[in-house]
C-alpha cells in the first residue's frame, strides 16, 4: 500500500473570507450579507469535489482501460439541515443527510458497459469514498 500524505492549509480572515492554500489557491466565504461573496462557501466547496472526483477517476480509467469515453458530466444535490450547523438545534447533524448524483457519460458504450465504468469510478474515487465510510479527523490545537 502506497500511502500519500496530502496537505493544505486555512487562514481566516476578516468575516467568512478564508485563504485556503494549496497547489492552486482559492477563497471561501459566504454570500452577502454575510460574507462578502468572494468565492464558495464550504459546502459548495465539499459538493463540488464529489463530481470533480467522478470525473477525473474517470478519465484515469477511460485511459487505462482505453475506453472511448468523450465526456463525463456530474450534476450534484445535497439535502442539509442549516438549524442544527447555525445552533438553531441539538437535533439532527451537521453534515449532509443524502447526497444525490446523476452521472451522464458521453462515449460509445452500452448502458450496461456505461454502467459498469460507473460503478468502478464510484468505488476508486476518494472523496465518494470518504463521504460513504467513516474516515478517522483528528484534531488538533496547536496554539
């Protein structure tokens, strides 16, 4: 097993504006009025790596396995309860409680080939695997 260790970084700023650094840095904030809009907000942020992911394992794949695959479009929805991440609720959990994606794949493939593409992208990308199964988050003050 090839374990590779993956590092970023946060920094907030003033309001919701957050530094992320990492191979290619970028904002989070939040939309007005709260924020002052200047980029995703974090769950947007999570979601969107789930199609991102979908697609770059799946153009690993299609290389590898020299499938004829031209496009892969990933459109995502997540269901979360804003109460209990705002304090609003002890009930319920912060996270998302379904995550819907609906995959459609451009190549010259059957369904069921189509099908089976899917299912092996869904079990090698990392971050569908880190939202189905438990992944050990330890934290740790530093300062």
């Amino acid at each position: 097993m090839a374990i590779s260790t993956l590092k970023v970084g946060a920094k907030m700023q003033e309001g919701f504006r957050t530094e992320i650094e990492c191979s290619h840095n970028f904002i989070i904030d939040q939309p007005k009025p709260a924020g002052t809009d200047e980029g995703p907000n974090p769950m947007e942020i999570y979601l969107s790596s789930i199609p991102a992911c979908i697609c770059a394992i799946g153009r690993i794949i299609a290389n590898q396995k020299r499938l004829p695959v031209r496009s892969i479009s990933v459109k995502l929805e997540g269901d979360i309860d804003k109460d209990f991440l705002l304090g609003k609720t002890r009930e319920g959990r912060a996270g998302f409680v379904e995550i819907r994606t609906m995959v459609e794949i451009d190549a010259d493939m059957t369904k069921a080939e189509k099908e089976l593409y899917l299912h092996d992208i869904e079990k090698r990308c990392p971050i569908a695997d880190n939202t189905i199964y438990r992944t050990s988050l330890k934290t740790e003050l530093v300062g």
